[in-house]
C-alpha cells in the first residue's frame, strides 16, 4: 500500500503488530563501515533500512554488505504503518539523531490514540573519549585556510597570546569559576592546535599535531615506569624521583639550570631555580648585594623552601590589595554624592 500524501510506501493497516522501529545513530568521528556488531545484525534482520541523506559516508558501506538502503524522509506516520504487521524498520541518522522524527513519534505516542511500535535506539558507532578534538582540528583547518586573518599567522605573531591565555588560565584556576576554567582551557588548547596547523606548513622540518600528540604520549610513558613499566612507586615523592631520573638521562643536561626559560615572571623563575638547587641536593649561597631585588630574591627561595608558590602568594595579596582600592573608592564615590 502507498500512503497517498507522501507517496511513502506501508504495510496494509488491518496488519495489528505495531512492529518495530529502530534508529541507528552513528558518529562522523568514526570511520565509515566500522559499526557495532549488534548494529550489523539488525541492519541484516530488518524489513527495511531508510536513510535521508543520500550523501551519508555509511551508505556505500551498507550497501556494499548487501543491505538495501532507501533514500526516503519518513514521517512519524509514515514509520508507524511501515512496521504494522511486525516489521522492522532500521532508520539510519547521525551522531545527533533526527530530531523531526523523534518530536513526532514521542507526540503520537504521547496522543494515547497510536498503537505505537517498539521503539529502540542503538549507536551503531559512539564517540570515544577525546574525540571532539577531531572536529577542533578539522575546524582549524578550515579556518587556516579560509580566514584572511588566521591564514596570516606565525609562530612568533602567536606567541603573545599564547602567554596571555595562560595567565587568563590561572586566572581562572585560582578564581575557582568553573565555567571559565572549561573556556580557558579551550583557549590554550587552542593555541596548541593553531601552531601544530601553521607547522604542517613549514618547508623544511614539517610536523602536524598527530606528531605533537604523539611525542607527548611517548615521554609520558617513559617517564611513568611505574604505570607503564615494572618500577614501582607508592608516594608523590618516588613518582617525582622517577620523573626526574628520566628526565635527566633524556635531557643530558650539564646544568640544574638548563631548560629553566629566563623570561618567565621573575619571582617563578626564582623558585624554579631554587626548586633544581634543592631537588640536586646542592648547597649554594644565595648572592648578596644591596637592593630590593636581593631581598625579593631570598623571599622567593625561602617560599620554596616553606612549599610556598611565591607567585601564586603574590597574586592573592595582589587580589586583596585590588579588593582594598575598590572598597576605597567605593567609599570615596559615596561621601562625593
């Protein structure tokens, strides 16, 4: 029988098994053809199998496994008499389902006057953890291309807001503001995937955040034996130990000094080298001489010594400092009016 509004074709509707409707959602993060086996045993079983996207990347798959896929848009109707009689219906959507049908089949079945069919829904593919990074490289990639302004980037016109977006990063930590913690994050994540883009570009040493990625995992491996390999380490401070030894034998450093970047605030810088001195087990004076700046010297290292970040302290006496001046002003704006 043809339904003769939307020429969709349906089971006789003195057949009295509502019958059964499927909707297979799959995920464009997955290569096509890798589908769950669940969701191949019932593509094979079904009556039939309708797609509305004739370009969906699953159908030359599908099909070339035998199963015979109809380009057709169904209505919630139009699936209800489909299935009458006991049949399967396999309807395949993306990741993000088909929110037209769904309204539609959740309002007949809500009217209580539909004998509606069995309704499943089965990810025939899923997202794994971290695959939403896929979409982020594929949108920068567009937009390195595309935009006049990100196509004209450089490693070193980047490099300002790399430095900004960690501090906004800090920021956020030592705010305790959840949601801006996510969009920080993002912002330095982003900044990780715009220079791995430009670097695919260069002539002559090429690498791509696939390459990044990878060099990450590799140290993190090596330098986690005790996850990864046969050492053990039961404490903060054996993981710190095992870290460090590998570290060293990776670097080759003549130096504790090595490795510690010079343009970094100065109060961090002091505790980094205060941190190596002391992780060395060396014994070094700190220098004299006249000034604020060798007193500041001896604060830092004396906080690294307490487990102090004389950074992250200077900042929280600054915020309070901040609050002070705006309490102050605030006052001040009052006796004004």
């Amino acid at each position: 029988m043809v339904n003769a509004t939307s020429g969709f074709e349906t089971a006789p509707e003195t057949e009295t098994d509502p019958g059964r409707v499927v909707l297979l959602t799959t995920s464009h993060r997955v290569a096509p053809g890798l589908l769950s086996w669940p969701a191949w045993q019932t593509l094979h079983a079904a009556d039939r199998v309708l797609c509305a996207d004739g370009t969906h990347p699953q159908l030359p798959y599908l099909r070339d496994a035998g199963i015979a896929v109809e380009e057709t848009s169904p209505t919630a109707e139009d699936l209800i008499h489909a299935c009458a009689g006991a049949r399967t219906v396999v309807v395949v959507t993306t990741g993000e389902g088909d929110p037209a049908l769904t309204d539609g089949l959740a309002r007949l079945a809500g009217s209580g006057r539909v004998q509606m069919p069995d309704l499943e829904l089965l990810p025939a593919s899923y997202d794994l953890p971290g695959a939403r990074l896929l979409d982020l490289v594929q949108v920068m990639d567009r937009i390195r291309i595309e935009c006049p302004w990100s196509s004209r980037q450089t490693h070193k016109g980047l490099a300002k807001y790399g430095i900004e977006e960690a501090y906004e990063l800090v920021e956020a930590i030592e705010e305790g503001d959840r949601d801006e913690l996510r969009e920080e994050l993002g912002d330095v994540l982003l900044q990780v995937v715009f220079h791995a883009r430009i670097a695919e570009e260069d002539t002559e040493t090429p690498f791509s955040i696939d390459d990044v990625a990878a060099g990450i995992v590799t140290k993190l491996i090596h330098r986690h034996p005790h996850v990864f390999g046969d050492a053990t380490a039961s404490t903060p401070e054996d993981v710190k130990e095992h870290w460090l030894r590998t570290k060293a034998i990776e670097k080759r450093r003549t130096s504790v000094t090595e490795g510690v970047p010079l343009g970094q605030p100065a109060l961090a810088l002091t505790a980094k080298l205060a941190s190596r001195v002391h992780t060395a087990g060396l014994d070094v004076p700190l220098p004299r001489g006249e000034g604020i700046g060798y007193e500041l010297l001896e604060l830092a290292v004396r906080a690294e010594a307490e487990g102090v970040d004389p950074e992250a302290a200077l900042r929280a006496a600054a915020r309070a400092y901040r609050d002070a001046v705006r309490v102050k002003e605030g006052a001040a704006a009052r006796l004004v009016r």
